[in-house]
C-alpha cells in the first residue's frame, strides 16, 4: 500500500511528491499517457524560482528527477476512478487498481483561450496563460 498516491504530473504534483518523498512516504505519481501537463506546453517559463528562463518541458524534467532522487514512484497509466476503503483508497487506472492511505489530486487546468487575432502567434511572446 501506498501512503500517498498523487493524480497528476504537473508543477502541482510533482511539488507534493517531493515534499511527500523527502519525508519518507511511499509515493506514487500517477498520469495520464494522453493529457500531458500544461506546463510541458510553454515554450518558457519566467516565474519558477530559481529556474528563470526554461521550457516547461524541461521544468517538469527536472522536478521529476528530483522526486525520483526522493524515491517516488511513477506510473503513466488514466485513472478511471477513486474508491473509498476503511483504510484508506482504491484508485482504479486503466490496468490495474492501487491502495492508498492519502490522495492529492493535482489534475491541473486547461487554459482559456482569449480567441483574440493574433493570439496563437504571440503565444510565448507576450501571451501567456
């Protein structure tokens, strides 16, 4: 069993895994093979501390590596479903089932698109979501 499962790959996820993987819990990141994270989509990211001026791909790269250096767990697998336990969770994903103590979900959110002219040019350049 799981102490923590983590829906979600993104900044969001990757941040609890390595909290959660720093303090010893058995941690399991879980994402979906066909939603990748928003993050992975910017071609630059200005605002992460310490990290100015890198892709997004590269951030989540990086927090991935940090969390795997904490022992955390990944699987990219859809999660179909959540069922409640006496102690704890099931979560169900496309091929198997996972217990779980505690869950996150960190599913992130897609972005609003202003449908201005000129928006998708000036996409990185000025518009950013």
């Amino acid at each position: 069993m799981h102490d923590l499962i983590i829906i979600g790959a993104g900044p969001a996820g990757l941040s609890a895994g390595i909290f959660a993987g720093r303090r010893g819990l058995k941690t399991l990141i879980l994402s979906d093979p066909d939603l990748p994270s928003q993050a992975t989509l910017a071609p630059r990211v200005d605002d992460y501390p310490g990290l100015p001026n890198i892709s997004g791909m590269e951030l989540v790269k990086k927090m991935k590596e940090h969390a795997l250096s904490f022992g955390v767990e990944f699987r990219e697998e859809r999660v179909l479903g959540v069922k409640k336990q006496e102690d704890g969770f099931r979560v169900v994903t496309s091929s198997t089932e996972y217990p779980a103590r505690a869950l996150i979900f960190a599913t992130g959110a897609k972005h609003r698109k202003a449908e201005i002219p000129g928006e998708e040019r000036f996409l990185g350049k000025g518009v950013s979501y």
